[in-house]
C-alpha cells in the first residue's frame, strides 16, 4: 500500500490508527525496507533518503497463532499459495489493505529475530527494521550506511541469498540501475559466478514481474546494461545480449552515438520520458517501453563484414520479438505483443510515409497500421524515441545534413497525422463493387481491394511528389 504523506502522519501513527494490535510489545510489529530506511535516513540527519513508496510489515506471530491474534482484534485474513509459503498474510482495516509477515528464521529474543529476519532479506538496503511499539530503528546489517554510501549489498552470504531465491539476480541488478548504486564486490563476484547457471531456475512469472519493475523505471535499459556487464544477458534474454556487445547502432552519419547500447538504453529513457509526459495507463506504457525495446532486435543479427550498416535488420528482428516474449509469457499481452511487432517492422518506414509507393503503403495498412488505429500515437513515440536516441552530429564534429529533422517532437506530431491521413484515405474504400465482382474469388477480391486503394492514395495527393 502507498505510504502516508510523512507531512500528514507518519508511516508509524498511520499503521497504529489502522492495526491497534501493531501497539503491544508482544507481536513486535515493525515496519521494513523503504520507508524503515527513509525514517533512519530522517534520523541521521541524511538529506538523501529513498522515496517510500510501501509500507512493509513484518511481526513475530506466525501460523495458527497469528490467525488467532488477527481475529481477536476482528480482522479476516487471506493467502494465496506463494504468500502462505512466505508466511504472508493479507488484511484490510478500514482504509487500506495491508501485509503481515512472519519474521525470517526465528530467535529466541527479540533482538535475535530482528536480526535473523534482516539477514534473511534480498539486500542490506532493504533489512531496516523500524519497530512500532517502542519507535526504535534496527539496522543489524548496516543498510543505513551502505545507502550513504552508495553501495548495493547482499545481506550475509550473497552466494546463499542467490540459492535460496535465485530471482535476487535480477532484483541486485534492477535496484542497482535505479539508484545509481555500486554493486559490492562479493555480490558482484556471487552474480559473475552463480548468476547464469541460476537464472535457468528463476520461474517465468517471477522473472517477468521484475522485467515488469524494470519497464516502470526512469531508464529501463541500465538493467539490461548491467546484466551485459556482469554476463548475465545471453542467460536472461539471448535475442538482446548482441545489442550491449559493442557492434556499432549504424554509420557514424546517422547515429554519432556509435554504439548499439548506447543506443538501447537513450531510447528507452527517453520512451519512459514521453510516457510520464503523455501520463500513460501501465498498459500502454509497458507496450510502448517494450516496442522500443525490441525496434532494434536484428541489429544483432548482422554479419561482421556488413557493419556498421545493419541492413534489413527491421524485418529481421521480427521473429527475434516472438522468442523474446515467449521467454516471458506474461511480460507481454497479445496487444502488446503485436505492437513490438510492428515497431520492428516499421520503425524505419513510419518516419517516411510519404515518400513510399502507393501500393507499398497499402500493403503496410493491410498488413500492420488498419488493426493499430488506438495505438498511432504510441507509434509515433517509438519513432521518435529512435530519433532522439542518438547524439546531435555537431556534438562530435560532424555538420548537420541538410533537411535533416532533429525535433523529435515535430517528428512525433507529423507521424501522427500520416497515419491518420492514410489510415482517413483508405477506409473510405468499401469493398462492395469487389465482392461483387469476385464472390467466390477471395485472391482476385484482394488484389482489386489493393488496387482501389492504391488509386485513392493517388488521388488524395497523399505521396509528396503528389501533393
């Protein structure tokens, strides 16, 4: 649940208002991770601090004992299988619905519990505990100083943490890209050594929560950035790996920012930027990151001696989008699915509608752009995501090409209205005089449709040596 506004009422007083139980001594009900540590980062004196976006609660009653405790003070708590197997239990107060979970690894003190569960968690960073009967922060594994300092740190053994759920990795390697964070040096060596071989035992839907995580971020491609350097992206996703290898995103003409992963991780970062901008439903934020994501997926399928030139690489990626998502079933829904599709395809020819042939465009519109008609803006996002990706060609000397269009948001607003234009000319041909010229002729039916509708691109003036 999202944490109270501190200037209302502390995260503390909200939980106590809402759980009178969290207030007896004997439950030692303590709020953990983010918000633990935003309170301690409050108390040290440190201007920098996580935002916290969750209250996590952790206690010490578990099994039948908690759900007698629960009852008692007229709460009714759910499970699911993985939550019961965590020791989770879900309920409601009268405004919010909260989490319980049972301490991690026992103790026979409460100063032992506290700091068995702590050791028990993904990261040092996360192991804050802020107790709630007595107010009083515990920090056994020193996440208060790592966040000074800028460190990501497996709690205790990070080999063992990585074992006991081997999802860590990519939880390590998303929290690192988000926060700028170093990874420390046994944790890094725990990922190099053990993180390919137990990526194979990270359970899809697990995985692709956390891709899901990544997607939401401010620069979704460090994750990925980071997974190549610590040689963990050929076992996580195969089909991007060649794209952070160093093979460069084009000629130096076209994209002066050379690299291919520089490329991946601009435009993905500026695709999260329009997305906030444009306020997107997770939906169609997620199928617009993952579109960019995948636009350059055959640019890792060039032959050395064609490079730095990637040609067909659009159409090529095409099939590389299928094994990519089918790696993670529920990462992309088919909507979703289809539009990384498309952005593959045409994420060149979107930008130059109108210099194509007219029976090129209706062939784009059959095959791709009729069935997207509620998705032409995230379409135009993507283009210019691709556009702006790339450094500026004064920025490393080079003259900027005459008619050349750098405004990334002039590009955005002309493809729009491009594929509205086109999409306009073409379902006003009804299919009428076909069918009833070719009823049982389905072949000679499309080819007259393709016809008509080449004829009316025509004489819409839609092509600019028509206009």
């Amino acid at each position: 649940m999202p944490a109270p506004t501190p200037a209302f009422k502390s995260a503390r007083d909200f939980v106590l208002d809402e759980l009178p139980f969290a207030r007896e001594p004997e439950f030692e009900v303590c709020i953990v991770g983010t918000t633990a540590l935003a309170e301690a980062c409050v108390r040290c004196g440190q201007s920098r601090r996580p935002a916290a976006r969750d209250i996590d609660l952790a206690w010490r009653p578990e099994g039948d004992e908690a759900l007698a405790i629960l009852a008692r003070y007229g709460f009714s708590a759910s499970q699911t299988s993985g939550s019961e197997a965590r020791g989770t239990l879900g309920i409601r107060s009268a405004k919010w619905r909260f989490e319980l979970t049972s301490f991690r690894g026992g103790g026979d003190s409460p100063s032992a519990r506290i700091r068995n569960d702590a050791l028990g968690r993904d990261m040092t960073i996360g192991a804050v505990l802020w107790r709630l009967h007595d107010d009083t922060i515990h920090d056994p594994q020193g996440g208060v100083g790592d966040w000074q300092r800028g460190i990501l740190r497996a709690c205790g053994n990070a080999v063992e943490r990585i074992e006991e759920h081997p999802v860590r990795i990519l939880r390590y390697l998303r929290r690192a890209a988000e926060l700028g964070f170093t990874v420390e040096e046994a944790t890094r060596s725990a990922l190099r050594t053990r993180g390919a071989a137990a990526i194979a035992h990270i359970l899809p839907e697990a995985a692709a929560e956390e891709l899901r995580r990544v997607l939401a971020g401010v620069s979704p491609g460090l994750f990925f950035a980071f997974a190549y350097e610590e040689r963990l992206l050929s076992a996580l996703a195969p089909e991007l790996e060649p794209l952070f290898d160093g093979r460069p995103a084009g000629r130096l003409r076209w994209h002066p920012e050379q690299s291919q992963g520089l490329h991946t991780i601009l435009t993905l970062k500026i695709a999260a930027a329009l997305a906030d901008r444009s306020r997107l439903d997770d939906a169609a934020r997620r199928r617009l990151i993952l579109g960019v994501l995948c636009h350059d997926l055959g640019k890792g399928l060039t032959e050395p001696h064609k490079m730095p030139s990637h040609p067909g690489h659009d159409a090529a990626g095409v099939p590389l989008v299928g094994s990519l998502l089918d790696r993670f079933p529920s990462l992309a829904d088919r909507r979703a699915r289809r539009f990384c599709e498309v952005v593959a395809r045409n994420h060149l020819t979107l930008a130059q509608l109108r210099h194509l042939r007219a029976g090129t465009l209706v062939e784009l519109w059959e095959r791709d752009l009729a069935p997207m008609r509620e998705d032409f803006p995230l379409l135009a996002a993507a283009v210019r995501a691709d556009r702006e990706g790339r450094l500026p060609p004064d920025l490393i000397g080079l003259p900027t090409r005459p008619g050349a269009d750098f405004d990334g948001g002039a590009l955005e607003r002309r493809v729009v209205r491009d594929l509205e234009a086109l999409d306009a000319i073409l379902r006003e041909v009804r299919g009428d005089e076909a069918a009833a010229r070719h009823p049982r002729d389905p072949v000679k039916l499309r080819a007259m449709l393709h016809e008509m509708r080449s004829r009316a691109i025509h004489a819409a003036g839609f092509r600019n040596d028509e206009a």
